[in-house]
C-alpha cells in the first residue's frame, strides 16, 4: 500500500503508529484507517487545490473571517504565502466546525488534530466495528427511512441554530453507526448569517437528503423542510428543539391599498409642481 507523503510526519512524530489500509477517496481528501497510540484512528489526507474538485469555493468561504491583516492581503492577492494560508485556513475550518457542531448536540466526528493538511479524527463505526458505511451504500425499509431522517432534521435543525450551514450534504456525507447518522465532511461549510450564499446551499442540502430517503419512504420526497427551517432561522424563530412539519407556505401579506394609494397621490403632486415650476421658468424666459 502507498502511503501518502504527507502522512510521514506524523509517522516520523510517534502521532501514527501505522496505517492500516485505506477507507475511501472523496472530492477533497482521502481517508485511511491509522493505528495510534490511543486506538484506531480516521486520517483525512486533504487534496490540494488544484486536485480538489469543489468548483467556485469562493461561493463557500464568503463571510468567513481572517482576523490577521496581513494574511487577509495576501489571499487577495493570490500569491504563494495567500495561497498557503487560504489552504490552511479551509483545512482548520472543519475542526473549527467539528468542535462547533459537537458541543451543539449534533452527531460529527471527534477531531484530535489537524497537522500539515492531515486531520485525525474518530473513526465511526458500526457494530461490528468495522468503518460504518455511507448512507449511500445502504437499502433501509420505509421506517428505517423515516427514523434516520427525521434524526437528521433534528441536527441540521442545530448546525443552523449554531450559524452552521454544510453546503454539501447528501447521502454520501453521512455515515450510519449503531446510534444514529453522523455528519462528516465539513471543510466547504457556510457561515449562515454572513455567507448571501447560505439560504440557497441549505435548501439544497436538505432537498438531496429528502430525494435519497424519498426512494424508501415516498411520502418524505414531498417534504419541504429545509424552506421552513430557513424561514424560521429567518425570523430569529427557529431553536434546537422547534417542532417542524416538513410543510412551507410562504407568507402572504395582503398589499396595503391605502399606501399604494397615497404614494401614487404623492408622486401626482410631485409631477404637478415639477410641470408648475418648468412653465414658470419658460414664461419667465419668454419675458426676458
């Protein structure tokens, strides 16, 4: 098995033990099963930039803070140090996210660290103890469906309470252990409040997951849960434990004829001044 050079330092460091074997190869990492002092371990062996196949990365990072000056110039300007630092930065915002996200109540995996574009993390598996598989690996029954999606809900219910958004949650970023779903892939994740991309991202994200479970349980397909949640986010209404319906109806306020009535009433007065002061100057012209 090749091993990833980048993974060398924390084998040299005494951090890994060995690698074990490899997991699986996403758009942004590959992932290995390590050994550590501690137990086994999941090593997220981030791509470069170039490699990484996520397109138009700046829709993601809008609205993400760089609290260093000089830091901030340099991602402007896209030189070598601005595009180590940018790396740095979208590597060390899915710990930032896992730590968030975890103390919030929502199912993610434990990070330990994040070292020279490697993050080791938990491991999820199942009750085997084999690495869990992908919601996408899975055929469920229509309760089983159900059951996994509505604990879904509950938690991108609390990833936006805590100003988290995915950006790219579907059945492949989500793992099945024996308790429940677990949300892994975080690194593209929107800020919420600051990000005028979020709404759209996270509407999306949770109309994948309503297609997927869709397959096994029909009715979910139908369900429009992530405008209601976006809604109530909206309005400063939405909390962990809100009670959802999957149901949006947009609101519709009545127009306010008597307002419509007076700004048209106030725009006629206006042209008849205008159309007043411009036939006084004309006939003060022609007196002249």
């Amino acid at each position: 098995m090749r091993i990833p050079k980048t993974l060398a330092p924390l084998l040299e460091e005494g951090l890994i033990d060995h690698v074990i074997q490899p997991l699986r190869s996403g758009k942004e990492a590959d992932l290995f099963v390590v050994a550590t002092r501690d137990g086994v371990r999941c090593a997220k062996v981030y791509k470069e930039a170039r490699q990484r196949s996520f397109r138009q990365a700046g829709l993601y990072q809008e609205g993400r803070t760089v609290r260093d000056s000089r830091r901030g110039r340099a991602m402007a300007r896209k030189s070598r140090f601005g595009r180590h630092e940018r790396e740095d930065i979208w590597q060390n915002a899915e710990v930032d996210a896992l730590f968030l996200l975890a103390d919030a109540g929502v199912r993610v995996p434990t990070p330990y660290l994040c070292l020279d574009g490697v993050l080791l993390m938990e491991l999820i598996v199942d009750a085997a103890g084999n690495p869990a598989p992908r919601l996408s690996d899975l055929i469920l029954t229509a309760t089983e469906a159900s059951t996994i999606h509505a604990a879904l809900m509950r938690d991108v219910a609390r990833m936006l309470c805590a100003g988290v958004v995915h950006g790219d949650l579907s059945e492949y970023n989500v793992l099945l252990d024996e308790t429940g779903p677990v949300i892994i892939d975080l690194p593209q994740h929107l800020n919420a409040a600051a990000n005028n991309n979020a709404a759209a991202f996270f509407v999306r994200d949770i109309d994948h997951l309503a297609a997927f479970f869709g397959r096994f349980a029909p009715p979910l397909a139908a369900t429009d849960y992530g405008r209601e949640m976006w809604a109530l986010f909206k309005a400063q209404a939405l909390q962990p434990d809100t009670p959802l319906t999957g149901i949006y109806r947009p609101e519709s306020t009545p127009p306010d004829v008597a307002q419509v009535l007076r700004e048209i009433d106030a725009a006629r007065r206006e042209e008849e001044h205008r159309r007043a002061r411009l036939a006084s100057q004309a006939e003060a012209n022609h007196t002249d």
